[in-house]
C-alpha cells in the first residue's frame, strides 16, 4: 500500500516541553516537530526559530511567560524553510535576523517553498490564515553577528552550508549553549532536500569545536551535557553520511535514481527508520543526493508538483 504523502498521515497534535537548556536559556520542543528556542538577556528576550504559523508561535509564547515577562525584541531564523518562519509576526519583534544567504533564498524559493510544505505538514499549518505572508528579516549579516540583550552576548554566526546554504546558528558564550537550528538533530530525520551532503560534516565539525555544554536541535529533545552533545553531533553525521554514500555509489555507476533509492533504504532503514519523519524525508533527501552526487551544487527548487512527482516515483 502507498504511504501517504510526507507528512499527511501525521494528524496527532505533539506533547509540548519546554526544556531549560542553560541560566535563562530553553528548548521549545514537540516530538519531532519543528524547535524553537528562547534566550533571557538582561531586560529583552530572542527567540530562535519563529515556528510555522502564528497559532504555533503563541505557543511559544505561552512558554515563555511561564518564565519571565521581558519583551521580545529579537527573532533569530536559521534558515529560510516555511515551517521555520512563518509565525513571525506573532512575536512582534522589532529584529529579525537571518543571513545574508537565507533572505536571498527566500527571494529566489520563498513562495514555492510555502506552497510546498503547506502540501506536506497540514498539521503544521493549521490556522495558516493568519500568515500575513513570507517573512523578511529586518537584519542580515554574512559571517557573524553580535546582539546584546543587556550585557548578555549572543553571536549569531553562518559556520557553512548544511541543511541549506544560508544556515545560521546562535552561541550564547556566558553558557557555552548553542542553538542549530536542523544542522543537528536528535532521534528525528535530517532533511536534506535542500542540503549540502558534501559540506554538513565539516560544519558539524565547527560546531563541535565549540565544545558546547548544551544544543538545543532543530527537532528532537533538548541536548544537555557535553557527551549527549557529542553523540547527537556524530549520530547526525552517520544519517547524512549514510544516506549520500550510497546514492553516489549508484550515481558512479551510472545506476537509476530508482537504484539510489533501494541502496539508500537499504543503509539507512535498520538505523533510522524509527526516527520522526524519516518515511517523509527519505525521498526529499534521496533526490537531493542524486543531484549532488552528479554535480549540481545548488538544489533544486522543490514545488508542490515537483513533490508529487518525485513521492510517486518513489514512495509511490
């Protein structure tokens, strides 16, 4: 029987956690669901990830003054995916930061990418009447940042191309707790249908070379102490090493796409098929690993009929 498209089947709303991470630092966590996280300076707060929609966000929010009631004056986006970005406004931040490259992927792929994700998360996207439409940072920076949330330092910081070109993570130093956005994940599926195959281990690399205490992931629980740090970095590693190897393995070979697909199931099924999302993610990130395994640098644009398609062709 078919399975159904990526995350349509996934209808059960998720038990919420709110994690502290490190002193006025938290993970907003769901089971596999999108995180955000939430960082306390001196008189303001920053918020990390801005959530799918506003419905979602006020959830966040919700959390957040469970624990204090300073105003939120910054909103930080990993990235450009629309699951990541959308609730925005429902912060009211007057920053909003991403990197230079990100915003330059929202211009070239914001509006497929919305259409393409309100396709797979319905879930996700209830209450999406509220978007006011894509989102757009305030601010931007290239390589690195600085914000002071008081006498609070925050570095915002691109330590290279990953989940996506432009992705950005957030190091609180007073801490050593870092924020990855979906760089690294813990017991859910990378996805890499926009990702760099050959570049995600060297910036795994770099984050590891912080020595963080703590991580809060993209999705999955909140990481705390430095051996659970180290084993989610080198368990991320070994997901994106083992879905490439083998998709490249049949690309050198002149093998078809369909045959990528078998030698990935087969590598990674047994070690990851229980982790959230995986069936979802699998395809996305196969078709990605094909691309780059013969030489297209850049990923695709994914469009809500170029999704169909590729499922169809191969969890059809």
């Amino acid at each position: 029987m078919a399975k159904a498209f990526a995350s349509q089947g996934d209808l059960a709303e998720k038990k919420i956690s709110f994690t502290e991470v490190g002193d006025g630092l938290y993970a907003f966590t769901a089971e596999g669901d999108p995180n955000s996280g939430v960082i306390i300076g001196d008189d303001s707060v920053m918020v990390v990830e801005a959530q799918a929609t506003p419905r979602l966000a006020r959830k966040v929010v919700e959390c957040i003054r469970q624990v204090t009631d300073k105003p939120i004056t910054h909103l930080v986006l990993t990235h450009y995916h629309a699951v990541r970005v959308l609730g925005a406004s429902a912060y009211g931040a007057r920053e909003v930061i991403m990197s230079d490259a990100a915003r330059a992927m929202v211009v070239e792929r914001g509006a497929e990418d919305w259409a393409s994700e309100f396709g797979r998360f319905p879930r996700l996207f209830q209450g999406h009447e509220e978007i006011p439409g894509l989102t757009w940072p305030t601010t931007t920076f290239s390589d690195a940042m600085t914000v002071y949330l008081g006498k609070r330092r925050v570095d915002i910081m691109h330590l290279g191309r990953a989940h996506t070109a432009g992705d950005a993570v957030v190091w609180v130093p007073d801490a050593e707790v870092m924020f990855t956005g979906d760089i690294v994940e813990y017991h859910s599926a990378c996805y890499c249908g926009d990702g760099h195959f050959a570049d995600w281990g060297e910036t795994l690399a770099n984050i590891a070379a912080f020595d963080p205490v703590a991580i809060a992931p993209g999705r999955g629980d909140a990481l705390i102490g430095r051996e659970m740090v180290a084993k989610a970095i080198a368990n991320t590693a070994d997901f994106v090493e083992s879905t490439y190897r083998p998709v490249a393995r049949v690309a050198a070979r002149g093998g078809s796409l369909k045959q990528a697909w078998d030698a990935a199931r087969a590598e990674c099924d047994q070690k990851f098929g229980e982790y959230a999302i995986y069936e979802h993610c699998l395809p996305f990130n196969v078709a990605r690993a094909w691309d780059e395994a013969r030489g297209i640098d850049t990923p695709r644009i994914w469009t809500a009929e170029r999704d169909r398609e590729m499922w169809e062709a191969l969890q059809g």
